[in-house]
C-alpha cells in the first residue's frame, strides 16, 4: 500500500465494550515487534478458534491494515482472532516485510514466534491459522506459504504476488489452499508481472494449481456487476480437485487497480462488486491444516454434546439441533452477520428458506454459554 495512505482519514467503526483491541510486543531476533491483535465479543477462553494473520502493505502499517483490509465484523460473528503485525523498515526507511526482499530481519521466525506467543495467552486452533495481506503482506503470505506451511493452513494475497523463481526454492510440507485477488491495472504489482523481480499472477496461480494438483484448466464465472459506477468488474477462477481436497482461487478485477476490493476508502480503482475481506474467510472456513475441512458439524461439535444437522444442507431444507442441554435461543447468520429469518417447524427442527450457496452460522444460547456452529449450504 503506497505511502498517500498516511495521508487519509480513516473513521473506525465503533466496537462494543466486550470487543478487545490490544496494542502488544514481543522480542524477536534483538528487536522489539509490535502488533494490534483483535479478539471479538464472541471469543471463549478454552474453546479453541482459527488465528488470521493479517500483513500491511510496503509503506503501509499495522493500523492501516486494521482498518483497510477489515476482519473484524466478520470475526465478531464467525469467531476467530486477527493479529495484525508490525513490519521493520527496509534501507530506504520505508516499512516492509521481509519476504525475501533483502536485509536481515527474519519475519518468518517473527510469524512463527508472534503465532506462540498468542497461543500463550489466547485458545488458538494450531490446525487453522491462515495468513493474508495486502501488496507485500501479500508476499509475505507466499513466503510463509512456501517457508512455514507446518503452521500455515492456507493464504491470500490482495495485489501481492510471488518473487520471480521464487517457485524454485518454494517447497510446502503439504497442499497449501491459494487465494489471490488481483486487479489487471495494478501499476505497483504488474499482473502479468515484472521482469525478473515479480512473477505474473497466470504463472503464480498454475504453480500452485499444478503443486496442489488441482485441475490446471480453470472454471471461469463472471461476478455479478452488482456496483456498475467502481469503473471495473470481476472474474472467479477456481481451480478444483487438488490433494486433500484444497483448491485454488483468482478474483481477476478487470481494470481494477492496486486496491483492497469493498475496502472502506477508495484509493484508486476499488472494486465494489466482492468484499476480499469476506471471500477470503469464506475461503479460509473451508480449510483446515490437513486440507479441506469434510468433517461434519456432528464429530466437530460432539465434546460440546449439541448437534447441527445435515452439514452442508442443500437449498431449502430444513436443519434440526439437538442438545443434551436446555437451549435458550437460536438465531441463524450469514457472513456478513446479517440475521437469517428462520421458522420453526417442529422442535429444534428450522425451516430457513431459500439460502445462497456459502457459508453459514446457527449461534445458540444454552445455560453453559453461547455456541456458535458453522454450516454450509450447497
């Protein structure tokens, strides 16, 4: 993200008090790191949830990235934690990551160390921690992609792309699960890459298409044109039927620029027709470590001894809860953590109507707290 960000104005959203926001440090290599951690209303101690990893851009910050590249309305209601972290400055004394890039800052061991020192304080699933970020956060994702997969269960890049001939020395421990969103008119990260310094995005996509080995030949969809004034529209690759079930995913934002699609600011061409910040935990929710995550609500559920089934459900149907405790209340959402309208059929059994295909939530009230479950609709 270029430097003109300093320049503008961002108005954060307001939180409610039960949101946690916290500004932390830790010691890593002889420096003092900082990072903004946010850990949403919904957190439990005790009941393990998935970490992002969310990297500023060259130039750019943590705070920026907060605000820019925004998680945290959808963590409020999916329930996970987002770190933010702080880049070192570079020779010209400008913020960076250093995802090869040069100098000696060692921000893979950095990750590694910030990913332990959260686990210290906070109940992180070790199998779903994922790492996004914009421009050269989006490089860095690559790099812990390629350097520190033991860890990393899949990445997003937004305008990042790869070192060229990273892809030689690149060697995951297992299928990494790729989502590159990239505009066709980005003049900072080139999509069709830049001499011997930036991989194009078709070459980076079939790496990891042909690593993961996913079909190579992509299903191409148009997005709807749903914001006709953004002055540029969108594509969906997806490259299916990888090992483990991963996959790997394009958002083409034809003549979009160097910007964070459904971003609060516009900074350039920004694409309004996708938010990334929802199509990436959309992405992400799919993946767990060890691939695609085919374990249903039931096995992942069953310690807590209430059950959402069937998981995924197909469109119209009707999903029954059971608990072996009193329940209080349900209330059914979506992504965004809009409220779904559901009526009740029977006992515990919910007639939802006619949901898009994606990725859903049922959060229920019961004496021993909130339970928030994850169900997909095919």
């Amino acid at each position: 993200m270029r430097s003109t960000l300093l320049l503008l104005t961002i108005c954060a959203s307001l939180y409610g008090n039960a949101q946690q926001t916290i500004n932390g440090t830790i010691q890593h290599g002889g420096i003092t790191r900082s990072y903004i951690l946010y850990i949403p209303a919904i957190y439990s101690p005790g009941n393990p949830v998935p970490l992002i990893l969310n990297f500023h851009g060259y130039t750019s910050n943590s705070t920026q990235q907060m605000y820019y590249g925004d998680f945290r309305g959808i963590a409020d209601t999916a329930n996970f934690i987002v770190v933010h972290p702080m880049g070192t400055l570079d020779g010209s004394g400008q913020t960076y990551w250093n995802a090869d890039w040069g100098g000696t800052v060692d921000d893979i061991g950095f990750t590694s160390a910030l990913i332990d020192s959260i686990a210290m304080n906070y109940s992180i699933n070790q199998n779903r921690i994922y790492s996004t970020g914009m421009s050269n956060g989006g490089f860095m994702s690559y790099t812990l992609a390629c350097s520190l997969s033991n860890r990393i269960a899949a990445i997003a890049s937004v305008t990042g792309s790869m070192n060229y001939n990273q892809n030689l020395s690149c060697s995951p421990q297992h299928p990494v699960p790729v989502m590159e969103i990239h505009g066709t008119s980005d003049a900072t990260v080139p999509y069709n890459g830049s001499g011997t310094t930036i991989a194009s995005i078709p070459n980076v996509l079939n790496f990891w298409a042909t690593f993961n080995n996913c079909t190579t030949t992509p299903i191409v969809t148009a997005v709807p044109n749903t914001n006709t004034t953004d002055g540029c529209t969108a594509e969906h690759y997806r490259y299916p039927s990888g090992t483990n079930g991963v996959e790997v995913e394009h958002y083409k934002i034809i003549n979009g620029g160097h910007t964070w699609p459904g971003a609060p600011v516009v900074i350039g061409t920004t694409n309004y027709d996708i938010s990334a910040s929802k199509k990436i935990w959309e992405f992400f929710s799919k993946y767990d470590i060890n691939g695609k995550i085919t374990t249903n609500a039931i096995t992942e559920i069953a310690s807590l001894e209430i059950v959402l089934f069937p998981n995924p459900i197909s469109h119209g149907h009707k999903v029954s809860i059971k608990s072996s405790e009193l329940i209080d209340g349900i209330e059914f959402y979506n992504m965004q953590g809009n409220i779904i309208p559901a009526q009740i059929v029977e006992h515990q059994v919910f007639d939802l109507g006619i949901l898009n295909s994606g990725i859903y939530f049922a959060r229920i009230n019961t004496k021993s707290g909130v339970k928030t479950l994850r169900f997909e609709v095919l």
